[in-house]
C-alpha cells in the first residue's frame, strides 16, 4: 500500500478504536506499519474484537469525558498524528439522551484538544464530526465547507457545536508556524462490513434477512450520500498526512460520494437486495419517529481540488463489500475479508 507509506513507524492515537469506522481506521494503520494506540469505550459485541484488533495495538478504555484520563493515555502514547473519532454518533438515541451527546460530543472534543495544546509531538490533528453538521435546507445542490453550521437534532447540533470548538481552537490555540496543524472532516453516510449499528439501513436489512424476517425500512425517500467506509478513511488519512507536512492544508473538508451514490433510502436497501439475492425484499414501514432531514448532499470539490481525494467505489460496489462481510460465518473469515477489502481498495 504504497499511497499510505506515510504513516510507516509513525505514531498514531485513534479515539474511539473500538467503533465501525475507528476499528477499520486502526487496521489500515497496521497495515501501513504504524504504532497505533487507541481510546474508547469498552467494545460492545462488534468488529474490533471479532478481528482481533485488541491484540495488535495500545488500547485504553475510557470515557472522553474524563479529561484527566484521556491526557494521561496522550502523554503515555506521544502521538505525532490524532484522528478523534470518539463520539455518540446515532440521531434516534440523541433525542432519547440529549444530555450524553452533547457531554460526550462537545466536551468530548473540549478535552482532547485541552490535552493536544500542550503536548508538543502533535503535529497533526484531525477531528471527525459528520454530513450533518450543516443548516439543512432540503435543497438539491450539495453543501459547501463555509455553509452556515447549525444541525437540527440533538446529535446533528453537537456535532455542529464540536466544530465550532474546533475552529476556535484552532484560531486561538494553534496559530503559530510550529503548531499542531488541526482539521475537521465531514462525511456522508457510511457503511461496510462490521457495522452493526441500530436505525441503520444495511446493517438492520442484514440483520433482518439472517433471522428470516422481513425487510422494513422507514422514509424510503429520503436521500443520504451513501459511501463505503473505507472512502471517507482515506480522505481523513490524506488529510492528516498533508497538514502535517504543511499547516496551510488545515481547515474543514467534505468527503462524499460522487453523485451517482446520492440515492434514496428505498434504492439503498433494493441494492442490498439485490446482493444479497435469494428472494431478499423490503417494504416500508410506517414509523412515526423523530424527525430527519429528507434530503442531504455534500460538495466535494475543496477536498478534490485541494488534497487531491476522489471516491472510487459507486454505491453499488459498496453495497456489494458490505453484503460480502456479512455473509460471513466465522471471526477468521471476516478478519480476512477485511484485509483483503483494504488491501483492494488501496491498490
């Protein structure tokens, strides 16, 4: 993996390790020969233990909230590079806990950043927050890096509010010619093997199928940028590596799919059905839940002008990545799926 030389012996700490997405970001780490030490949550039942991830690097289990722990695991670590990923991350359980998601996802990143100005060997700092921070307006045209921050639901406007703190500190704290270099990466809709989320289309179509039970999918209009997990990875980790070797790179960046994979929630779980085959099908089911947006888009040209990032997988590729992993029976086949998915995508 040629294109992630970079990150050969460097020292990398990852928050949130044990999630989906920080549990495939670990794993193309190792693969391209870092010293990577994680932060998290204990793990639930999910893909960092089934691919044996805690057996191939550092990993402190703790709360982002607790800033006295989460500087001590920093100190011990020494990283050059920090992706922050930590984070409560579904819109459904943000009504229901309003409170955790804005402690977990503002303070959260509060005190990493706390912890990151006063550790020299920082040089790159990347803070993951999502597709929705923005003002949503139901329009057609995607988001752009300086539209108005300012997410509706609770976990939306926490994420929102963790840019905002980004910004600030950035400003504030890391303006000097020698400072850490900090970013923020806003992506769509991501899916892949391994994740097994609640009020999630492929995972709950998966989990569906492998009980015998039908397919229900609420709002079927709605329209999300949809990618593989492994596309808004790359951007973070070309991000990451291009501020570290010059701070003018630093800001806010979009990664999302290209425009052939901003689809709606029905034709999402129709491709599901289509890959998985044998007779899969879905309906709608009539759910009075909490509101979403219907329609949301991200402009993608600052990263692809300006760090050179492009997706590579359409949507239906990524359904079909998706659907592979979860075909899969044992903990040794889905650790080798993953490898070999890295390993194909990073040609």
């Amino acid at each position: 993996m040629k294109e992630l030389d970079f990150y050969k012996d460097k020292r990398v700490f990852v928050t949130g390790h044990t999630g989906f997405k920080g549990t495939w970001l670990c794993h193309i780490l190792l693969e391209a020969g870092a010293a990577v030490s994680g932060y998290a949550l204990e793990p639930e039942a999910g893909l960092y233990e089934q691919t044996g991830l805690d057996r191939r690097m550092h990993s402190v289990i703790g709360d982002v909230r607790d800033e006295a722990k989460i500087t001590a695991a920093l100190t011990e670590a020494r990283p050059e590079v920090v992706f922050h990923l930590a984070a409560q991350a579904l819109v459904r359980r943000s009504y229901r806990e309003p409170a955790l998601t804005y402690t977990t996802n503002v303070v959260g990143t509060v005190n990493i950043l706390e912890a990151i100005r006063r550790m020299p060997s920082v040089r790159s700092f990347v803070n993951v927050t999502t597709d929705k921070v923005y003002e949503n307006r139901e329009w057609f045209w995607g988001y752009r890096e300086n539209e108005r921050l300012n997410g509706l639901d609770p976990y939306s406007n926490s994420k929102s509010c963790s840019e905002l703190v980004t910004g600030s500190y950035r400003e504030a704290f890391f303006d000097g010619a020698d400072s850490t270099a900090v970013s923020t990466a806003r992506s769509g809709n991501v899916i892949g093997g391994g994740d097994y989320s609640e009020d999630r289309v492929i995972p709950d179509c998966a989990r569906a199928v492998r009980a015998g039970r039908e397919i229900l999918v609420r709002n079927p209009g709605s329209t999300r940028p949809y990618q593989h997990v492994l596309e808004c990875l790359y951007g973070y980790l070309l991000l990451a590596e291009r501020q570290y070797a010059d701070r003018s790179f630093a800001g806010a960046y979009n990664f999302g799919p290209g425009e052939e994979s901003c689809v709606r929630t029905g034709e999402l779980a129709a491709l599901f059905c289509e890959a998985w085959g044998d007779g899969a099908a879905w309906r709608v089911q009539e759910d009075e839940g909490p509101h979403e947006a219907n329609y949301l888009k991200l402009d993608c040209a600052k990263a692809k002008e300006v760090l050179g990032w492009r997706p590579r997988w359409a949507v239906k590729t990524a359904v079909e990545k998706a659907v592979e992993f979860a075909k899969l029976d044992t903990d040794t086949e889905r650790t080798a799926c993953l490898g070999r998915q890295i390993k194909e995508y990073f040609v």
